[in-house]
C-alpha cells in the first residue's frame, strides 16, 4: 500500500511541476509582439445572409 501511495504522490507532484511550467510558459509569451495578421474578418457573398 505504500508503494502506491508513493507512486501517486510521485504522479501528482509530476503533474503540479508541469502545470507549473506551462502556466510561466503562458504568462512569459504574452508579453511579445502583437499579431499583424488573422483574426475574424467579415464575410460576403451571395451564399451569405
């Protein structure tokens, strides 16, 4: 029963570790350049109400 719990408290840290990461990868990259391009962009046409 140890062994398990070991092994489950292992997988948890893991997994806080990581999402500790992608959370400072997130916050770091918004602080860059804005887009130039894309985004929602009107539509038309005859198919189109």
């Amino acid at each position: 029963m140890k062994a398990i719990m070991g092994a489950i408290r292992r997988a948890l840290a893991a997994l806080m570790a990581a999402a500790l990461m992608a959370a400072a990868l997130r916050v770091r990259g918004r602080v860059g350049l804005p887009r130039e391009a894309g985004g929602w962009r009107p539509l038309g046409g005859p198919g189109m109400r």
